[in-house]
C-alpha cells in the first residue's frame, strides 16, 4: 500500500538546494526542483498518494443571486406586503399540459371593457411541456421604449381591424419572438384584463406547445425571450403580493421575483389567474 502520509519535504529540500554558486548549477537544481514538484502534484492529484481524498476542484461558494431584476416599480407612499400566494400552495405540480385544457375557458368570455375607450389588446400565454414540468412563455420589454421599459410581459399587442384576440395574440408573438403560428393550439382563454395607465383591455389567449422552441426577439420591442417553468412561480419565496394605499380604497398588485427578473402588473395578474386555476380546482 502507499504511504498516505509520506513526508515529501526532505526530498523537496534536497533536491531544490543549491549545490554551487554558478548559475548553471542554480539552475540545474531548479530544473529539478520544479521537476518533482510537478511529480508530486500529479501523484497526489491521479493516484491520491499524499492525500486519500484526491485533488479537485475548490467548490465556488457565492452568495445565492439576488430575486427580482432591474424592474423599476413605481410604489405609492402608502403600501404594505401580503405574502401568501392566492393558489393552494399544498397543490402538486403540473408536469403535462392536459391541464391547462380543463380549467382555460374555452368559449371565449364577453368583451367588457372597465371604460370607455380602452384600446383592445390580446396576449399568447404559451405553455410547453419541460424539464421541470410546464413552462410559460415570456419576455422582457425594451429599455429603448417610451412606456413599460424592462418590463416582463407576454407576446402580444393592440388588436388590428377586424382581427380577432386569436389572431392577434399569434401574430404578435410570430413578429415579436419568432413563434411560428402552426406550432401553437389555442384551447381557450383567460379573465380578460383591464389596465388604467396604457387604457387597455387584454384578452389572454392560452396556447399550448409540443415542446418548448427555442426564440429570440425579433423586432426592439423585446430584448429577451424566456421560458419560465410553473414550478419557478410557485416555489416559496416567489410570489408576494402588495396592497398599493389606503382601506377601503386599496388595491393588490401581484408580483414574482425570479433569479434575474421581477414580475408585475398585467402580466402578474394573468399569472396569478392562471395559477389559481391550476392549483385551485375548487376556486
């Protein structure tokens, strides 16, 4: 057996001592010096003979990233934080898309807008089988834009004439991220949205996808493209909502903070409805 424990220092010093003061002998005895040193860290690193645990590499330890992202968040004076998420938190994952299929609805609701004028719009809410189970499509807005810079939302955009929701969640995630419209089955929708500082009104159409494709942004609308497992959203820490003001006239906003990003406003809110919906059977 190998002497685990063999004291290397008398061969080092032997062999790195000088044995005269010419410089050829200097460097003779460092040529050998350098010589076993490389002996030595490759016996210890290949056969593990000075040190049974072998040599490998130093683990990086570094502090856990941060959640949430550069998202500029445009807080009231008046807010507090609500943590528990709206969804059975006790609910098992959703591995396979057949689910979505059961709790989207599937006839289209009534378009009724909050007011009077709101500019209709619709969104691809996309969703794929993954590696940690179902996986939704996003993306991340511009910095270069006027309104809603940096922010995470979905594919989607203003409703052209005589278009429909579907169309118009397909073609915008088709000029927007590459998403070719044959790959994607719509099987329903989810609860429209309203929207105060863009007058808005979305209408979220669910699509589902056989895998999940690989895109880019295609047009500077966009400046990331990415697929956010549903097992991400939920786990704890995620989520949390706020309430923006004062009682009785307060309202709850829905956020989740991810590794890089943080998640917010409309696109939260269509989140959260789709997560109830598919951890929540009874809601």
């Amino acid at each position: 057996m190998f002497p685990w424990h063999l004291n290397v220092q008398p061969l080092i010093s032997t062999s790195c001592r000088p044995h005269g003061t010419s410089g050829s002998a200097a460097s003779s005895s460092l040529a050998r010096c350098l010589q076993i040193l490389r002996l030595l860290v490759w016996l210890k690193c290949s056969t593990n003979l000075f040190n049974p645990d072998g040599c490998q590499e130093p683990q990086r330890v570094s502090e856990s990233a941060p959640r949430g992202g550069q998202q500029v968040v445009p807080r009231p004076s008046v807010w507090n934080r609500v943590v528990s998420p709206p969804w059975n938190v006790d609910a098992e994952a959703i591995i396979s898309t057949r689910r979505i299929t059961e709790i989207v609805d599937t006839e289209g609701l009534p378009i009724q807008p909050a007011f009077d004028g709101a500019r209709h719009a619709a969104v691809l809410v996309a969703l794929s089988p993954g590696a940690q189970g179902v996986e939704v499509l996003l993306t991340r807005r511009s910095q270069q834009l006027r309104q809603h810079k940096g922010e995470i939302s979905f594919p989607g955009g203003r409703m052209d004439p005589g278009e429909t929701a579907t169309q118009t969640a397909l073609r915008e995630a088709y000029e927007e991220v590459g998403l070719d419209p044959s790959m994607v089955s719509i099987v329903g929708e989810l609860s429209h949205v309203n929207t105060v500082a863009s007058m808005s009104y979305i209408i979220p159409k669910v699509g589902l996808l056989d895998a999940s494709v690989p895109l880019a942004p295609q047009t500077m609308e966009a400046d990331k493209v990415m697929w956010v497992p549903l097992a991400e959203l939920t786990a704890t820490g995620t989520y949390h909502g706020e309430l923006w003001g004062s009682s009785p006239t307060d309202r709850l906003l829905h956020f989740f903070e991810l590794a890089d990003e943080t998640v917010w406003g409309a696109t939260g809110r269509i989140l959260v409805d789709l997560l109830v919906r598919l951890y929540s059977p009874s809601v």
